[in-house]
C-alpha cells in the first residue's frame, strides 16, 4: 500500500495550553494551526488556553498584509495564499515521532516578507514533511503579527503601549516558550532548538540572539539572505509621535484608544495615507523593531549581546538576491568576449576590465555578464556581520549559494532560490528539477542544515570540511555544482565594483517584482 492516512488512532496530546488532535499521514504527524498566544492589538502576547480538544488539521488564520499580494513570479517562488486575520499567533509542527523520550532536534522557522509580510505557509517550499520524514527532526513553523500590527510604535501615547513597536518579536518569543514547554510530547528536544529564517526571517533570527527574554528558548541559529547594514526601519532616538498623530488626524480621531477597535483595512489605509510624507522628511513610521529594553538592538549598531556569542550560528546568501528577479537582458551564452565587456564598460566604465579580471578569478566557471548579477545588498554584509560575531568569540559558518538555473538564459540564484533545498524540498518546485544537480545539492544543503541542527556545526560526510569565520578571515562552502569551500574569494570583486558605484541601499530593492 502507498501513503497511509490516520486520524482516529492519532492520540490526544496534553499541551500547557490544552488537549490537541492532529494527524498522521505518510509516516509524519502534523499539527496545522495550534494557537499558542494571544494578544488584544498593540499590546504583549498572554498564553493561550482553551477547553476540549482542539483539532489541529486546518492551518490557522496568517496575519493581514497592508497590501494586497498580487501573483508573481510563480516560477521562481511559488506561494500559497491564506485566509487574513489579526488574531494569527499560531504555529505548525511536523514530527515523525510522538515519544517525550525521543528528544529529536527541533527547528523553529520565521517566515521571510520583511516584517510587513508573508506567512509560516506562504511558500510551498515550507513545507516541513522532509525535515521531519527524512531529516529525522521536527519543524515548526510559526506565525505572528506583522506590519502596523506588530511594530507600531505607541509608547509616547501610555505605558500600556510600552512595547507595541516590538509586539512582533514578543509573539515570536511566546512562540519559542510554548515549543520549549511542549515539544517534548511530540518528541523534541527544549534543549536542541535551532531557529531559522530567509530574508526578514533571516532578520528575525538575529533579533532574537538580541532579546534577553528569548535567552535559552533556542541554542543555534541559521540566518538565510537575512543581513543588511543600513537601518531604514531603525528609529535611533525617534518615537511613534508623529506617525501616530498624523494617523489619529486622518482617521478623525482624539483618544489615541480609538486606534485599538477601529477595522484593519481602515488603519492600514491611515498608515499608508500618511507614512510615506513623514518617511520623506525623515520622520520615524515604524515598521521593524524598537532598539530599548526589550530589544538590544541591531548588532552592527549596538555589537552582539555577551549571550548571542554562546550561539552557533549558521549564515549566508545566494549569488544575485534582488538583483536576479527581472528577466534576463541577454542571452549570455551567445555573447562574445568582446560584447560581455562592451556591455560592462557600460555599467563599470573604465574599471570594467579590472571588475571583469576579478570577477573570472572567484567565479571562474561563470559567464562573465553574470558579474551585473552579483548580489550587492547582503553579501558584503554578511561576511561583516560573520566577521564580528567571530571576533567576539562565536561561531559562525558562512555560505553561498551560487546554482544557475535553466531558466532564462541560465539565471543566477535569486532571492528565495536556496529555500527548497534546506527544507530538502526541491521535488516541491518545479524550476528545482535539474538532473544530476539537484539531488546532490540538496544533499550537500539539508545535510548541512541537518548536521548542524544536531550538533552545532554544518560539517557532514558529504561536504569538504566547513571552517568557522575568523574576524578578519572568512571562508563561505560556495553551495553550486561544484561545492567547494572559497577563501575571502569574492573581496576584489566587490572591491573593484565599489570603486565605480555607489553603496547599495535598502531603498533599491522597492520594486513590484519582488517576491517575499
């Protein structure tokens, strides 16, 4: 017989929050929906409970997004979409496995979309059947409040809004406390927590190793394209007061209480009415965490706190992120020398040839216009942000993820392209069926994720042995159909890029075509 469904003999777990029922199908139990917190908008998560059993076989309600996601670029990152509502503090869990003695490494996954968007379900890839059937570990996936919901910054207005510009991250810690007091009973290991994210999920993970209430709800951390040094979102000294008050005006308000009942769509509206004229004049609208006692701040400007070091942590990018999303311009494999430098010399000038030298001496099987591909956003300051955490005594592994897709002309790995392969997921998506390439790179990939879930470092027998960052050395595992581990490969690359354009800029990657 092939895959096998069972409900009825699926025991009733005893939670902290109350009885739970899932299901089993093809050897996993999944939980869809378990909700683990809740909160009255603005205000900190409380524990959930409820009474009887709660069925967990529905995911539960994601929360609502300012704007509308509009389908695009399917191809590249295919989404599911899902029923909004603002009481969405509920998670997910794959386990194959229902023995509190089994003690399985766990792995918490914080969604991508920045802080404004996306979901623990958005993308197919998410799925969490092979971590749980194949990796012999659990996944849990969560959601929590986002956008105006989760980092609205409320505080001048009352201390009951004390920490409304970190609501966000509260449900994430309250998310990371119930998996610690629970995961046993589907037979996890509280004290082998790994959490892991892409993109602002990637954000979200670093954050978190900067939250004193979160300290010993996790021991490790991976960090997927999660890493920008500017901080338009930070609000240095700033508060909420004039992105509040231009809000109450719009929506014709005079108790700041007002902004708690009224609908969603109607504050979503307010905000966007008025959020981009204070943000011009450089005003403080929210939108990401709030440097203060809850939260320690972003590490580049407030240094890792002493705890973060004590957690290994796992980081990297893919090869073109944000710049890979818009279709090809050429097709690169018909381009001779001289058109390739031809079409450089009309982004680098006179230093094309000096960027293109050093471009063919870290990729040197790659097409030489590939160079216009090259991520400039996060790579450059993850290797930073490796750096420093090394040089505070942690440990860091670095990667990259450098596959070509048969796709357009051989596209370079975008933003989002790694994530079916961690999740070893890669027969989910269709663009992923590459012969002879795929499977051994989601080997190479999950087995990493894998190692280093189970025992704080990526080394496995099917990769070359994986070196931590130095501070002021860093070798990246180049993850493309040659896995090799690269020393400070790609500095004159972006040292010779640097020369001729500006520094890159969070602002740059506001584009319609880009995918969470």
């Amino acid at each position: 017989m092939g895959k096998i469904f069972d409900y009825d003999g699926v025991p009733v777990l005893h939670t902290t929050s109350g009885d739970l029922k899932g299901y089993f199908y093809d050897g996993v139990y999944i939980y869809k929906g378990i909700p683990y917190a809740y909160a009255d908008r603005f205000q900190m998560p409380v524990p959930s409970k409820w009474d009887g059993v709660k069925d967990a076989t529905n995911y539960g309600f994601v929360c609502p997004l300012q704007n509308q996601d509009t389908p695009n670029g399917e191809l590249m990152v295919p989404h599911r979409y899902w029923p909004q509502d603002e009481h969405c503090q509920s998670l997910n869990i794959w386990t194959n496995k229902l023995d509190p003695e089994a003690k399985k490494p766990v792995l918490v996954w914080f969604h991508g979309g920045g802080y404004a968007a996306g979901s623990s379900i958005e993308q197919v890839a998410y799925d969490g059947v092979s971590i749980a059937k194949k990796g012999d570990s659990i996944l849990v996936s969560v959601n929590h409040r986002l956008n105006i919901l989760g980092y609205l910054d409320l505080s001048p207005f009352g201390e009951k809004y004390k920490n409304s510009a970190n609501a966000g991250h509260a449900d994430m810690v309250a998310a990371l406390q119930w998996v610690h007091d629970n995961i046993a009973l589907f037979g996890g290991d509280p004290e082998n927590v790994t959490i892991f994210g892409q993109s602002g999920g990637g954000m979200k993970v670093t954050d978190l190793m900067q939250i004193p209430s979160a300290d010993g709800l996790f021991q490790k951390g991976l960090v997927m394209s999660g890493v920008m040094e500017d901080d338009p979102l930070g609000a240095g000294e700033k508060d909420g007061t004039e992105i509040i008050t231009a809000m109450m005006k719009a929506l014709g308000f005079d108790d700041v209480a007002q902004l708690e009942t009224v609908p969603y769509p109607q504050l979503a509206a307010a905000y966007a009415k008025v959020a981009p004229a204070i943000a011009q004049s450089g005003g403080y609208i929210g939108g990401g965490p709030k440097k203060g006692d809850y939260f320690y701040g972003n590490p580049f400007d407030a240094g890792f706190r002493e705890h973060a070091h004590q957690i290994p942590m796992m980081i990297g990018t893919v090869y073109g992120e944000f710049a890979t999303f818009a279709p090809a311009a050429y097709d690169k494999n018909k381009l001779t020398a001289e058109e390739i430098l031809e079409i450089l010399k009309k982004v680098y000038g006179d230093n094309a040839e000096k960027v293109l030298d050093a471009f063919k001496e870290a990729y040197p099987e790659k097409n030489g216009v590939d160079v216009l591909a090259i991520d400039r956003a996060m790579r450059e300051p993850t290797v930073k942000l490796a750096k420093l955490f090394a040089k505070g005594g942690g440990k860091a592994y670095l990667y990259n993820f450098a596959l070509e897709f048969p796709f357009q002309h051989g596209k370079p790995a975008w933003h989002c392209s790694d994530i079916p392969y961690f999740f070893g997921n890669a027969d989910l998506v269709e663009i992923c069926g590459i012969p002879d390439v795929s499977d051994k790179l989601e080997s190479e990939i999950f087995g990493a994720l894998l190692a280093f879930a189970k025992n704080g470092t990526p080394d496995h027998a099917g990769l070359p042995h994986w070196p931590e960052v130095e501070a002021e050395d860093a070798d990246t595992m180049v993850f493309d159909r040659k896995t090799e581990v690269k020393h400070n490969y790609d500095d004159k690359v972006f040292a010779e890029i640097n020369k001729v354009l500006k520094p890159w800029s969070f602002m740059d990657m506001m584009a319609d075509n880009i995918q969470h």
